[in-house]
C-alpha cells in the first residue's frame, strides 16, 4: 500500500476526532481501511509461505495452512 494512501487513513482519523465525518468521507476512510487490512494480511501470508521449521534431524520442512 502506498504510504499517501496511509497518510489519508490517519488524517481522517484526525478528523473524525475534530469533527464528525461526512458520509463520503466514512466511505472513502472505510475503502482505505480495508485495502490496508488486505495488504496487511497478503504480507503475512507471503511470509509465512517461505517460512520453514527445523527440525531435530536437521532437515527443514515447509509450514502447511491448516485445514
């Protein structure tokens, strides 16, 4: 996500707690909102996809999505 796109999160935060928004302004800061949460969770996943456990032996093995 780019950071102007973080930037606008947190001054309609600031906002919100100067004065109350308008509904564009709600809408656009719930859109914004939720594109972070998804980029936020499409990082870990990322991470955690090559993220490997040693084991004992040495050998290392690949995280598996649970089921």
């Amino acid at each position: 996500m780019e950071q102007k796109k973080i930037d606008r999160i947190n001054e309609l935060s600031e906002l919100s707690r100067l004065r109350s928004l308008t509904e564009e302004e709600v809408a656009e800061r719930a859109a914004l909102r939720r594109e972070y949460i998804d980029s936020v969770k499409a990082n870990l996943v990322a991470h955690l996809d090559n993220t490997y456990l040693m084991q004992p032996d040495g050998t290392k093995t690949r995280l598996k999505k649970k089921q």
